[in-house]
C-alpha cells in the first residue's frame, strides 16, 4: 500500500468545507471523528471556519450546526476600562449572540473555573444583569508586618487582565460549553461540529502544550458520538502536539496552502506521521532551489530554522550552523544582510542569479551538515 500522500485542489474555500464535512460524515460510512488542519497565517483559516460554519445555515431547515472558536469568538467579548475614573474594569459580553445559549441558565461559572485555575491565577466574577465579568487575584499587602495584624495577602479587584490572560478566559468559556454539549445539554442541543481555530495564538509553549493536552481529553470523551470536530492552527508544537494526542483516534491531517500563483487551495495528506514546521519549510526550500524559482523572503525562511536549528543545539549564534562550510564567513553575512529585509511571501520578488547560486549553497552546505528526512 502507497504512503503517497493525497492532494486535493479547491479554487474557492466552500469547496475545501465539502471536502471536510465529507471526511466528518457518520464513521460508519468511512467517515472520521476529528480533522486536523495545519496552515500557515495568511491562508485563511478564520474564513474557512466561518465557511464551515455558514455551510450548517445552508442546509435546508437547519439554523446553525456549529460551535466554533476563532478570532470572531473573541470578539463578542469587549472591554470597558471606565476611562473616566479608572477604577470599575470590566469585560462586556456580547449577550446577543447563540454562543451564550442557556448561558445564565447554566451557571457555568463552576466548569469554566475548573480550566482557568490550570492555566491562571485570577478569578472572576459574571455580572449577568449587565452581562459583564470582573476579574480579582490575590496579592502582597504592602501593609503587612510580621508583628501586625494585617493578612500576608488581600483582594484586588476589578483588575485588567492581559491579552494572553483574556484569550485564555474566552477559551476556558469555550470548553466549558463544549463540555455541555457533550453532556447532552439541551440548549445547545443544535450543535454538531466543533471548529476550532488557533486557540493558542498568544501564549507560550507551556501552556500551549497544556491547552492541547486538555483539548484532546475533553474532545476523547466524545469520540465515537455524533458531535465531530474540526482543529486548524498555524502553530507547528500545538499542531504536532494535537496529532500525537489524538493518534489513536479516528482523524484525518491536512495541510492546507494557498497557491500564489493560481490562489488555488491545496489540501495535503499528512497520514499518520505529525506534520512538523521546520522540515516542510525545508522540503519548500530543497523544492525552490532545484526548480530555481527562489524568492527574497526564501532567505527569511532559511534563516529562521537555521536559529531553530541553533537553539535546539544549544548553539550561541546561527552562524554555528553552518561553522566548518567553505565561506563560511561569507554566507553567515549574507543570511544576516538578506534576511532583514521585508520580504512578503504575499508580493514575492524573485532573487537574481548570484543571490540564487548563494543560497543553493548554503542550504546544501547546511543539509549535509544536518540529515533532515525531508518528505
């Protein structure tokens, strides 16, 4: 049997949702619990998400079909910093939105506190009157003496929590709500699919492989029933992370890009072997260089595994990557001098002759240096 992964090409991104939709059909029929999509930012995985979804409105006699979590989510949730006396802070809710079906109801404040406390020190507060949360955390009292009577620590209340901290409470709100789905809850008896987009877009590695670790024990529960799901990031740890988790489960793995030169979508098997950043941006540059079609912001991309390479060496500089190559002075310059331009790979410029050849010869020098399986 061939190992040969598939390739499927889509001119517009309602196509690429039939073709996920398709591989979520009921596991009897050959479908799959779980598709994973891995895509880099600019491709358009928040318009595929909304894609999916407004696929669900399309069906006849179905309002919504999905749950969703992707930079629209975050939007229902606003701030009012009460710029007048800067004491009340408080995080507004959109409550118009489905997303809060039987949300006061509920009382969810115990299931989305039961994430929180993994991944935060803070605690809130849902003011459903005003659809608003306030947010506390404990700290020092500057008034404590060890021979006062004063606590070691109070309350501080009404504080402003960071981005990070908001997007991992929005997130927190999220699993708790698919926790009830699963449970069989009534008001949110309409959901079918859960699609979700980089949910760790701003945090760092720690957390990030927490959230996935939870992620995939909470949609586990699931697995086998009639709620399926849809998970795209452009984070390579989290991606990979969520691919080992959920190796046992029945899924499906993607990579999806966008053509520059046609804007056709590519949707590409990855089978059963986690997809990692580093060795396709390898696999693309060995690709560009053998067809010559090399572009400035190639130098970018060289160069950022070549610090990924160092970093995980324990190396000082990147340059240590490729110490030892003949002009091994004159290619670290030439990475660090054509690497800080602002090369997009939305408006690529192509390289000339002699920075094409220079390249060549530092990612050979380099490949032989280092013996990536490249696919």
């Amino acid at each position: 049997m061939s190992n040969k992964p598939k390739i499927y090409r889509y001119k517009i991104l309602r196509n690429v949702v039939t073709r996920l939709r398709d591989d979520l059909r009921i596991k009897d029929n050959g479908g799959f619990d779980f598709v994973l999509l891995f895509a880099y930012n600019g491709t358009g995985k928040t318009r595929l998400s909304m894609e999916f979804k407004d696929a669900g409105k399309r069906k006849r006699g179905i309002e919504r079909d999905t749950l969703y979590f992707n930079a629209y989510t975050e939007d229902l949730f606003s701030w009012d910093n009460d710029l007048e006396n800067d004491q009340d802070r408080a995080l507004i809710i959109n409550a118009d939105s489905k997303f809060f079906d039987g949300f006061k109801q509920l009382a969810l404040e115990g299931r989305i506190f039961s994430y929180l406390e993994r991944y935060a020190t803070f605690n809130f507060k849902i003011d459903y009157s005003n659809w608003k949360v306030v947010f506390s955390q404990e700290v020092s009292n500057p008034k404590y003496r060890p021979d006062s009577q004063e606590p070691e620590t109070v309350i501080e209340n009404n504080i402003k929590i960071s981005r990070g901290e908001e997007n991992i409470f929005i997130w927190c709100i999220y699993l708790a709500i698919c926790e009830l789905v699963l449970d069989g809850s009534e008001a949110y008896d309409w959901v079918k699919f859960f699609y979700i987009d980089d949910p760790v877009s701003s945090l760092d590695d720690n957390n990030t492989i927490a959230i996935a670790s939870d992620l995939s024990k909470l949609l586990k529960k699931g697995e086998g029933s009639q709620i399926k799901t849809v998970i795209s990031s452009h984070h390579s740890l989290f991606f990979n992370v969520m691919c080992n988790e959920l190796k046992k489960t029945s899924n499906k793995a993607y990579f999806l890009h966008q053509s520059n030169s046609d804007g056709f979508y590519t949707l590409r098997t990855t089978d059963e072997t986690p997809f990692f950043h580093h060795v396709a941006m390898l696999a693309e540059l060995q690709k560009a260089t053998e067809t010559g079609k090399l572009y400035t912001h190639h130098f970018n991309m060289l160069r950022s595994i070549l610090e990924k390479t160092a970093t995980f060496f324990g190396f000082k500089d990147f340059s240590d990557c490729i110490h030892g190559l003949d002009d091994e002075v004159l290619f670290s310059r030439a990475l660090n001098l054509l690497s800080h331009g602002k090369h997009s790979v939305f408006d690529p410029s192509e390289m000339n002759d002699d920075n094409k050849q220079l390249f060549q010869n530092i990612l050979s020098g380099f490949l032989e240096s280092y013996s990536f399986d490249l696919p």
